[in-house]
C-alpha cells in the first residue's frame, strides 16, 4: 500500500509515524514543502523569548534524536521529501505531481491512500507596507528563526504585534522575554476573542502592568518605512507608534487549495469538508489537521481548528482508518484554548457568554468566581474563573479562567465535563485529587459551580463587574457595600461612593444600611465570599433587592482608586 | 429553628456556615471538643515541616481572620461551644447533653435539626510502649502542634512511623522536611495502599532516594522505652530501630459512638449510615464528614471516606437539606487522593488493577504509561500513569499516577472521567488545554488512553514491569531488547541479558533477532515509545510473540544494573 501525506508538520508528520506502526509493509512518502519536518511549531515563542537556545530542541524526540529526513528514513523507514511542494492532485490517476522548490523539477507521485495535511497560512492583510525589512509572521520555523535573531541581536527595540489573539500573545511573551517593548494593535474591543470581554480584560491589565501597551479598536492602518526598513504603524485613527519590529497575527486561513483543486469540497471557513473518520468525499484521501473543518462538539458547527494538539490526535485518526478501514472517529473538539504570559495563565473552552449568546442561547446562567488557588500558607496564587451553562437544562456550557495560579487544571476539568456533558448538578460533589500543595478543600473549580448552583437556585442573585460599572456610569441609585476589614479597605478600594461595613460588623451597623428596603445594595468583598454572605444577611433583614458582585475587587477589570 | 452541630473541624463548621448563609434566624450552634475550629488539618504536616510557622495560618480565612469562637459569634452569628464534647443524644426529647470538658458541667442543648460531624479517631493498635513519652499520632491541632515543636527543638533525630498510608507519607514529608531521618514500618507488602504495587514502588524508591528507609512487610511488635521516653521501634522479626520519636498513623476509624448509642445506624466499617441527603434514618439528624459511611460511586460500596474534601462537601449538602428539606444529594465519591512528597507527587482515583480483581473484574484491562509531562524544552519532568478500565464495555475505572511532573492535572481529569462515567473511547480524541507550558501536544492523559486503546484493539501487546521481572526470576526463555541508544545505554541499563538494538537500526540488524520467529520478545526503551515501534516492526517480521515493557525504563520499579 502507498500512503502519500501532503505535510509533515503535526497532522502529516503523525499520520505517518503512526501509519508505520500499524503496517510496517506500507510504503510511505511525506512531502514537506518546507525544510523542517514534525516541528514542535507551539514552542516557537519559548525558542525566540530565549526559555531555550537550541533550536533543534524543536525537532528532537524527547530521547533526543532529530526528526529530519533521515530519522524518518532510518528510524521509521518513511521517505520524506523535504523542501517539495505538491502542486496537484491528479484524483482518476491517484497521483500527485510535486515540485522540489529549490530545483524546480516536477515528480510523480503514486498513491493507494492520500492524506492531506496542507495546514494553514496566516491571514496577510493588504497593508502599505507589508514587504518592509522587519515584518514578519509566526508561523514557520523559518519565521522563529528570524524573529530569534532580532531579537538576540538586538535589532529591534519596540515592536508592533497587529492582532491580539493566541498568537499575538505567545508573540508578545516571546519578544517581551527577550527584551523588546510592546504595543499590540487588536481592532476588536478586546483581546484573546475567545474569551468574554472583562475576563480579557483582566488579562489586559496584567499585561498593561509588564509595560505591554495595548490598543484595542485600533486598526493598523499602514506599515511606515523608512529606507525599505520598518520604521513604524500608522492606526487608522492616524497615530504613528514607532518600531523597528511588526509581526501580523490576525489568524491563519485553512489551506484547502489543493483540494479545492481537485474537486473535493471545502467548508464556507476554507478547510477541507471531511466526516467523522476525516475523510474527504473521495474515500482514497483523508485530510487532518488546519487545512480541515472539523466539529464544534458544543455548537455543532463545522469550522476549522487550527490547534496542534487536534492537529495530532487527527493524524492519528487517519492514520488508523488508512490501514484498516474507517475504525476510528474524530468526533470533534470543545473548543479549548490557553496561553501563559508573563507569568499569568489565560484559557477558555466551550462556550464563553459572547459565544452563547451568538449561538442563539437566551437562557443562560453565568458564574464569575476569583479565589486563591490553594490555601494562603501553601503559596496560593489569585485565580478568576468564569462558567457559563444552560438554565433550562442546567448544562455546562464552557468556562474561561485568569490568573497567576493553576489555570491549565481547571480548564482541562472543564473540558473533561464538555466532554461528558456534564451539567453543574454533575459537578456540585467533584471527588477531586486534594492535598495543600494542589488546591483548597473545595477546588476552584467546584467552587464555582457552586456560585452557579447558588445562583441557578436562587440563593444568591449575582452582578457582574460590568453591570456595575454601567450602572456607576449611568450614576444609578445603587447602595454598593464593602464589607472587608479596615486594613483592606486601606490598602486597595473601589473608590465609587462604596461604604465600607465589615462583615463582621454587619449585624450591629445595620443603622448604616439604606432606609428603604427595596434600594439596590450590591455587596462585595475581595472574592466576594463575604459579599456574598453579607447579601444573605441582608435579604433575611427584608432588603428585596441585594446583589453580590461576583469576583469582588479580584475580577474587577476597570481602573480602582487605589 | 435551632441547628446543633457536633464536631467543628471541616464538615461542621462547613454546615454551620452554610445554614447561616442560607437561614439568617436559625439559631446555631456548634459543639466542639476541642480548643479549635474549622482547622485546615490537611495542612498540618506543612506547618510541622517548616513550610510555614505561624499555626494561626492554619484557622485563617483568606482575608487572614482567625476562624475562633469570637470570629464565628461575630462575623456569622453562630455560637461554638469549643472545648465541649456532646455525650448523649436524646432522639425523642430533641436534645445534646454536653460536658465543658475543664469544669465538667453539663448543660442540655435542645435542637430542630441535628447535624453529627464527630469526626474519625486514629486507630492505635495495642503496642507495648504505646504511653510513652515521644509516642504520637497526627490527627489534632495539638498532635501538629507537639510534632512542630519536636522538630523545632531538635528533640528527635530519627523518628519510626508506623503505617505507610497517605497520613504516614505525610507524616514523612512533615519529620524529612524538619530534618528528622525517617523508618516507616508497614506491614503490607506496600505503603500507599490505594495504588498499585508496582506503582507505590516508584514512589517507595523515590522516598528511598530521599533517604527514607522503607521496612514493608513489617509489623511493629514493641515501643521500646529508654527512662519513659521512646527509644526504639522493635519488629516482628525482632529488629530495633533506634529512635525518639513514634508517630503511629494505621487510620482512622469514623466516630459513631454517639449515633450509635442514639440508636442510629452505623455500618460494618463503623460509620454512621445515611441516605443519598446525608440524613440518618432519624429525618431531623443529618451527618458528615469522616463520621460516616458514603457510596463508592464505582464500586457502590458504603465505606468511610475520611477525606477533608468530601467533609467540606457534604456539609455544604447537609446545610441545604437542613434548612430547605431534602434539596441537595451527596451521590457519592470516586475515591480520588494525592499526596506530595519530596517533589514527587503520588496519587489515584477510581480502582488500582488489585482493587478491581478485589471488586471481581475479571475482564480489566491495564495501560502503564511513562513520558514526560510536557515538551523537553520547556523543563519536562518523568510521569508515570497507570490506567484500569473494562475490558467489555470499554469503561474508565481507574487511574493511578506517580512522577515529578504534573500529577494533579491528570488525576482531576480521570476524577471528571470517572464522575461522568466516561469510557476509553470517548477519551482518545479529548480537547485539552494545551500550550508548551502545560503539556505535551498529547496529553499524557490521552497518551495512557492511546496506550490502552492500542492494548484493546490488539495492536499493542503490553506487560508490565512486574510481569518481566518474574519471567526473569523464572529464568523464563525470553528475548529483551532494548531499542535505545548507545549513549542512554551507557549511561543506565538494565543489565537483564538484554540485547541492545537501536529502533534506528533494527531494520538493518535483524540478524541479531532470534531466529525462531515463535520466541517470546519483550521490547523496551526508556518509556517504551519506541519499544512499542520496535515490536510494530518485528510483528510484521513474522514474529509472533512480541510484546512491549509497558512504561519501559522509567516504570521499572527495581533496581538496576545501572
């Protein structure tokens, strides 16, 4: 059997290896049309920040060896055609015809099976300037190394990242460890769009404190040069931010051309159309990973997910089903995502609130809920965590989380219960590995199902820090009540016209509280733990309209008075 | 309504807060022996170690009050009735006597509801020497409290602790932390009795590493006295181990005294009973915490599940279902537990392989897995996971895992997979957060399903370490071979009469192979990736018994050659 992979990058390089395992007589080609093959691309950003020097760190199994062509050769007996561009797909003759790039000279190809693993390029925007020394992209090795040698040679100082996204911020990380001063451009009134605006926001403002400067509804309107180098970017509001370094990253664009070419059919997003066992209508090729639409397991929607992990799992799918027939499905993906930068940790998966209310969901429930992420004399680092589920049903539908502490293991719960579709009346008894060194009694997680739980039963009716700062700006007639302990108070406080009652104090100072029963009074704390007890307190003294801001002054995106 | 709470540790002062949260007129009250409340006892050790000093860490909130008798009067408007122990029940009069435990004046306390949170008592077998001086247990504030100061004063150089379960392995890393040179005596063939016994092993050599001695398989006979104080620690086989300090940790034992001379229920193991809303067979007595029994929810058993988690847990349920009648349910727990113990974390959930052929799976089907937990570059450290599931239906039962690297993660996710009653086939293709930081591009999570999945299919014969070694004490007719490099080679092998073949040129040196195609051949390497590719290779050579040492090096629980 002929098993022809178009891409040697995750899906390809993957598809290939497991191939091998599971047919040693199977004559594989890879044809890559980049020099490297099977590179670790989500490492770029450590590589140019400097995390590690080696660069074939990138391209090395973990005992060590090269993953170039004749480790693939030599080790997995694959033949990998390295700097080879596929240029057709002849579908009646089962051939491909492909290019060495360097030489120009065409081959053909023969194939029983065909995998597609064309990837994706990154989207380009048509701006003056965009062939100026000094703009770049991350998004090859090619592009990691250049951007590691500007960055080690000092070539620029201030860079300009067009696009606010997942790579925009790996970019960010990378350039702001290796020294370079930042302004990110994002047009959209955020960053990291796939998390709901305030919890993006807190990311903003950690980002704002490591001295990234970030414009938001800004557009990049022209790549200024002076003597054919980058000189600096013009925004469309006609501010000029000075820099030596652009690098776009306003997404990638599934690259479906191939396929396209040879009558397959590609998705309304770009990426090649596949079923569950990522086959193409034509059942001799199979397509894997950035160049595929693949499904939204929440939404059910059929878009392209250009994400490494999926990109291997997917490999391995077509790899299994190329052998032995159509055994193996991919069913899909929930939707995760997350990045470290600076120190801090931002993800989300499934649904963000945005997302739901897109999807046609109008009864929703959310829960924002920031504690420490373990107890405070094990080192507990803040964490926010914002869920969203289904009222009607009482569904999980995604979460998104920001902070210093442990990040990546609540997400990867959460993705575990869009997985199972689990619903928080699932979640609310969690039997989670605790011990002080991992988290608190109560896991953050399960914590914030029960805010959810709380709210979805009526003991507890939540504001958001948004809806707050609304109602503050449209000076409405709201008693906001703080109720930390003076010392709190002194060192860090809203400054909106709160009043300040310790919890503890509550009791014997109701003589502060509103005459009117029905008066908005709107609780808080740090964490809004005691906020929320003080909202209890509050109802059972006959207020009927008692609102606890979730998250306290921990999830509080806009700037405080101190 | 007045709500009486017995025992103000984890679940009582749990309900007690929650009832007030939810019910600002009852009238609360919490009986507690001894001097403190709502104790983070888990932290403990972590205070006795020297991870911090200040005790009053241990009864904080996160805003730093201490959780005392005033703190509960003031702040949540419960009385706490500490240093009081309650010594009967009157079902049908609906009322506690309690004792001061100093005066010794009594007082009754009538109740509506009735929450028992009497906690669990170290069990302590009847040793001669058990009354010395230097004898403890680690159980109270005042253990932790006696231990630190043990430590702190250098009164003790060489410490015995007898039972090597999670508290004893704390316990350990509490004393080694301080400075104290450690024996535990188990009497199992294993410490960590919840994981496997090649997994406690891995865990038994890093201790060993540390320079704990380990004595399995050894009963304490006798405290050896010296002028009153401890002086040794004699074994069944007549050994003495010299030293000052005993800290006997065996288990605990639920306390269901009360309840039970009540007329309440309790099960085989001790327990209180109750039903899925923690309330006893008497509708206005609930209970929780490690006072009562709870359902497995794999096994269906009912067992104590002495954990400060599921404490806190349920006395959040047996609030609700106090002041709103039976609302909320406490299905049960999956069994989860972790410890951390010289950077090396150890942990399970769900059923070891030796605790599903206990429960009668005959039909199971393991993975042992080992790699890194996230890409080389990015600081990797050894995980190791083993995996149980059902071999019909293909359910997840189980997972055990021990390493440096991020064992917390992967065990939360095998906790969700067992909440949600997942099987292997839905876990091979799981959406999980990854970034470099975090992972490898396939979790090892999802690496371990892989391997499982690979079992399952018949594509991968595995056995495990175990199993080699007794072929290889057997003297068994068996090939190993070992796929490394020569370099890995030099630096650590087995030293078994394995054959060194590098996977890279096992296609060109198959005159080393045996030449009966129907010997059995175990292949390996460090974590057996590539011993997995090598036995591909061979089986498509003809061989027909080609198996892979599942973990490879990595898992290899005894000594080596090198």
């Amino acid at each position: 059997m002929r098993v022809l992979i178009i891409g040697g990058s995750a899906a390809g390089a993957k598809a290939a290896s497991k191939v091998r395992r599971l047919d040693e007589h199977a004559e594989i080609t890879i044809i890559q049309k980049g020099r490297y093959l099977s590179m670790a691309s989500c490492g770029y950003p450590y590589y140019i920040g400097g995390v590690f020097d080696d660069r074939n760190m990138l391209i090395s199994t973990p005992a060590g060896d090269q993953r170039d062509s004749s480790f693939f050769s030599n080790v997995k007996n694959i033949k990998a055609l390295v700097g080879t561009e596929a240029v057709r797909i002849d579908r009646a003759e089962k051939t491909v015809t492909a290019r060495h790039r360097e030489s120009g000279r065409e081959s053909i190809l023969m194939y029983d099976k065909l995998v597609l693993a064309t990837g994706a390029d990154p989207i380009f925007p048509e701006l003056p300037g965009k062939k100026l020394e000094g703009v770049a992209t991350l998004q090859s090795m090619e592009d990691a190394e250049y951007l590691k040698k500007v960055v080690v040679e000092r070539q620029a100082d201030n860079a300009v990242i067009i696009g606010g996204g997942l790579i925009g911020i790996e970019t960010c990380e990378a350039l702001g460890l290796g020294g370079v001063k930042i302004t990110i451009v994002e047009k959209e009134d955020q960053i990291l769009p796939f998390l709901d605006w305030e919890m993006a926001k807190l990311a903003e403002n950690h980002l704002a404190g490591k001295g990234v400067k970030i414009l938001t509804n800004a557009a990049a309107a022209e790549i200024v040069g002076d003597g054919g180098k980058v000189a600096g970017v013009r925004t469309a509001a006609g501010e000029t931010i000075p820099c030596e370094l652009v690098v776009v990253s306003i997404g990638v664009r599934p690259n479906g051309r191939l396929a396209k070419e040879a009558g397959l059919r590609v998705g309304a997003r770009g990426g090649i159309l596949v079923n569950r066992f990522m086959q193409t209508e034509d059942s001799d090729i199979y397509a894997a990973g950035d160049c595929v639409e693949v499904t939204n397991l929440v939404t059910h929607a059929r878009q392209p997910w250009p994400m490494g992990d999926a990109a291997n799992l997917q490999g391995r799918v077509v790899a299994q089903n190329v052998v032995f027939g159509n055994i193996e499905e991919y069913e899909g993906f929930v939707g995760t995502g997350i990045c470290k930068v600076f120190g801090c940790t931002v993800g989300g998966t499934g649904l963000s609130e945005k997302m739901a209310r897109a999807e046609g969901y109008s009864n929703i429930i959310t829960s924002t809920h920031a504690a420490p992420d373990k107890p405070g004399f094990m080192g507990a680092q803040p964490l926010v965590i914002k869920m969203i589920a289904d009222r009607t049903t009482g569904r999980f539908l995604g979460m998104q989380a920001v902070g210093l502490g442990d990040v990546a293991k609540r997400l990867a719960m959460a993705a575990m219960a869009l997985h199972g579709r689990l619903s928080i009346a699932d979640m609310v008894n969690l039997d989670l590995p605790y011990a002080p060194p991992f988290s608190p009694a109560i896991d953050n997680f399960v914590q914030a199902v029960h805010v959810i739980e709380n709210k979805w039963r009526g003991m507890m009716d939540g504001v958001s820090c948004v809806e707050v700062k609304q109602k503050l700006d449209d000076k409405a007639d709201v008693f906001l009540l703080d109720v930390r302990g003076p010392e709190e108070y002194a060192k860090e406080r809203l400054g909106a016209g709160e009043v300040l009652i310790p919890l503890g104090q509550l009791r014997s100072k109701t003589d502060l509280l509103p005459k009117d029963k029905a008066k908005e009074i709107i609780a808080f704390c740090k964490i809004s733990l005691r906020g929320y007890e003080a909202a209890c307190f509050l109802r059972s003294m006959g207020y009927t309209n008692v609102r606890v801001m979730e998250g306290g002054l921990m999830a509080w995106p806009y700037p405080r008075l101190k």
